[in-house]
C-alpha cells in the first residue's frame, strides 16, 4: 500500500530536510507534492534523484491526498491545518500552533506512540497531529527510558541552539555576520537581537510576564503533554553559532536510585539513542558529528553527588531531522506501521 503526500513549506530548510528523510528511508509514497507559497510556484526541489516543481498551496486541493507534512510556520498551519484536515487529509504539523490544544495529540514516536491509537479511533478528531519544539524531542527521546526505570522528578536543562533552528535566516546571518567580521564589516543584527557570530544569546522566542522566553516555556509545557504532567523542568535557552545541531545540558533528579552506569546501560539499549560516553578527550559528540544522523546522541553521563539520585548528561542531535522533519515522518511512518491510517478514496 502507498500513499499520497503533501510537503508543505518544501522550499524552506525542514520542507527539504522532509523531503530527503522520505527518499531515504523509502516511505511508501505513491506520490510526493512539494507545496509551497504562490511566489516559489514551479521552483524545484529534490527528492532522492528526481526533481519536484513545487505548485502553490493556495491553489491545491487536497482530495485523495493522505498525508500532509506541514512545515510553513505557525500563521500558515493556522489558517491551512483545519482545511486541509477537514478534506479527510491527516496533518501532521511541525509549528508551533496546535501543540498545546487539548485535542490534539503532540508526539515522538519513540515516547508515546500509543496516543495515536486512542486519536485515530476518535469519530471527532481534527485530523491534525502536532511535532513538538526541536529542543523538546531531543530531550525528552532520552528522558523516556529513563524515567520508566526510576521516575524524573526534576529537570534542569540548558541549551545550546544552533541557528538553523531559526531558519535560512538565521543561518545566513551566522554566515554573513563571520565573514564580515574577518573584513571589519559592522556585524548588524536582523534575525537575532544581538550579534551571533563569536558569541551566545541567552534569548530565543518572545518574553514572557514571569522573565523566561517562550522557548523554556515550551520545553517545560511539552515535557509535560508528551511524558508525565507530573514532571518538573526548568529551562535556559541559548541561541549559539552552530549552523546545524542542538546540544543540551540536562540535570536530572530521580525519585529511585539510579546510576550513571544504569543510565548508560538503559539508554544503550534505548530507541533512538545512541550513547558515545568515554572519559578521555573525544570520547564524546558534539554537533558537528551530529549533523545528518537520525539518532539522538547521550554522552559526559555522571552522577551528581549535590542531590540524591542525581545524573548529569549531554544530549545532542541534528535539529532539522530528529527535532523536526525526522520526528515527522517518523509520526506517519508509526500511523502505517499501526495500520491507523488508510488511503483516501
């Protein structure tokens, strides 16, 4: 059986980043259709070793297409999402918009796969499945082992996020910014609010009233609606100059005793995670090495001897396949694999 799907937002960094994950993991399409903005109508894209022109969403009628792969940005997906999943068509969003709505499942695959059978056999769904924040995935991929084993009770995480995580914008900006510095050009801001290149910037998304931003508020929201309400975390997140890749600096506080060789041994064994922990120099994944693989990378696991069952561990992973366009096909590939989803008349 294959299927009919819809990438929308192709043109952008995740659109194509979809569009090779399902060329090389061979998803059952029967036919890909990269969708994009009137203004890039006709401009292609690849897909393995043929070439799309992508047509414009405004004008395509999703009748008889099963799956559409949305990563155009919160504003399209809120005005796109219910239309085309009122067609029949099932969604599955990379935004921001629908993850937090009661009615709409927020998953990773390797977590909690199961809320997609209680979705799916609902009479009243939205036919809208939600991707959660890059930063979330990554995250909560390694704390799921971990907290069947000895129950999280807290999470101290702070980020390390590259800025492709802020699109082809952020990405030419790190670009522009470094080699202009090398020729005494002013390093200008546009996409971030302070200089990127050479530097950190504790600050991703808008304010909010309590003095976080709205990254940290959606890494602790997510946690909570994906593995356990009862979960505490606490979030710092810092936009580096790192074209691909987000790394994390996770504190954990567990209920039971757990310990750092426990935590190597579950997560070895782990969906998802790939554990590269030696105490030596390079015995250790940082995002360079990170950068199209589809694992989610656990290393520097020790025990933190300020708390009772305490563990410290540094998780990396590619932002644009496992924190984005990976987790998403992943989804669809779970629906086919539960036998959820059917093809459109």
């Amino acid at each position: 059986m294959s299927y009919k799907v819809a990438v929308v937002g192709a043109t952008g960094m995740v659109g194509r980043e979809m569009l090779n994950i399902l060329a090389e993991r061979e998803f059952p399409a029967s036919e890909i259709v990269p969708l994009a903005s009137r203004k890039s109508m006709g401009k292609e894209v690849s897909y393995g070793d043929k070439t799309l022109k992508c047509k414009a969403l405004e004008q395509y009628d999703f009748t008889g297409t099963d799956l559409a792969l949305f990563s155009a940005g919160a504003s399209v997906s809120k005005e796109w999402g219910p239309k085309v999943g009122a067609t029949g068509c099932l969604v599955i969003d990379n935004s921001s918009q629908f993850r937090m709505q009661p009615d709409v499942p927020l998953v990773v695959p390797e977590v909690n796969a199961h809320v997609l059978d209680d979705y799916m056999a609902r009479n009243d769904r939205r036919n809208i499945i939600a991707n959660p924040n890059c930063s979330t995935a990554q995250l909560v991929v390694a704390l799921k082992p971990l907290h069947d084993e000895a129950k999280i009770k807290r999470v101290v995480v702070s980020t390390y996020q590259s800025v492709s995580g802020a699109g082809v914008e952020g990405s030419d900006e790190l670009f522009n910014q470094t080699k202009g510095i090398y020729v005494n050009d002013s390093a200008t801001p546009q996409k971030f609010t302070k200089q990127i290149a050479f530097n950190v910037i504790p600050h991703i998304d808008d304010f909010m009233e309590d003095g976080s931003t709205k990254e940290e508020w959606k890494m602790m929201a997510e946690t909570k609606k994906i593995l356990d309400p009862k979960i505490k975390l606490t979030a710092t997140c810092v936009r580096v100059p790192v074209f691909v890749g987000h790394s994390e600096a996770v504190n954990i506080e567990f209920e039971d005793m757990i310990s750092a060789d426990d935590v190597r041994d579950i997560l070895r064994e782990a969906p998802g995670c790939l554990v590269i922990d030696k105490p030596e120099d390079g015995g250790y994944v940082t995002p360079v090495e990170c950068v199209g693989d589809y694992a989610t990378f656990i290393s520097r696991i020790r025990d933190d001897p300020t708390i009772d069952n305490g563990i410290n561990m540094w998780v990396v992973s590619d932002n644009l396949r496992k924190g984005a366009a990976l987790n998403t096909v992943q989804i669809a590939e779970t629906l086919i694999n539960r036998r959820l989803i059917k093809q459109a008349a």
